[in-house]
C-alpha cells in the first residue's frame, strides 16, 4: 500500500525512526492535514493549537476551524499565515 511519508522517507534516504513524531502538509495555506496529533490544546478563529508526540504546533491564521479530527489526524481550514512547531 502506498504511503506517502514512507515514499519521501526511502526517496530522500531519510531514517524513518527519527521522523516519526508528526507528519504535516500544508496545501496552498487553506488546509493543513496533520497526521500524529495528539490532543487539542486550544482552538480558535485565529489559532489551533494541540499536542504531537514531543512538543505542540500552533497553526494560526483566519476563520481557521477544524474539518476532520480522528485519534490521530487532523485537518484544518482556513486561511493559513503561519506555522509554528515546538517540538
């Protein structure tokens, strides 16, 4: 089964062990899919931000909200200016 991370990974000869915190795609900054989320820590109109498995990212931005939130994805829309990683 094709899995896009895993194909950077082998492309770019990357050790899949060492980015396997969090999986992000931002796509024409209207909508970011997380893959790796742990929890949602705070939300807002202008900032989303929530756990992945050692730090946080904020996403922030305008009329931002949450489309789709599983155990582990998460996808966001709006209009995106800014991400910010803490990990």
């Amino acid at each position: 089964m094709f899995n896009f991370f895993n194909e950077l990974a082998l492309d770019y000869n990357l050790n899949i062990g060492e980015y396997n915190q969090f999986n992000l795609v931002n796509l024409s900054n209207r909508l970011v899919y997380i893959e790796g989320q742990k929890g949602i820590i705070k939300i807002a109109t202008d900032c989303i931000t929530f756990r992945v498995k050692k730090g946080v990212i904020s996403v922030f931005g305008q009329n931002l909200t949450i489309k789709r939130i599983t155990d582990t994805t998460l996808v966001i829309s709006g209009e995106i200016k800014q991400i910010e990683s803490g990990v």
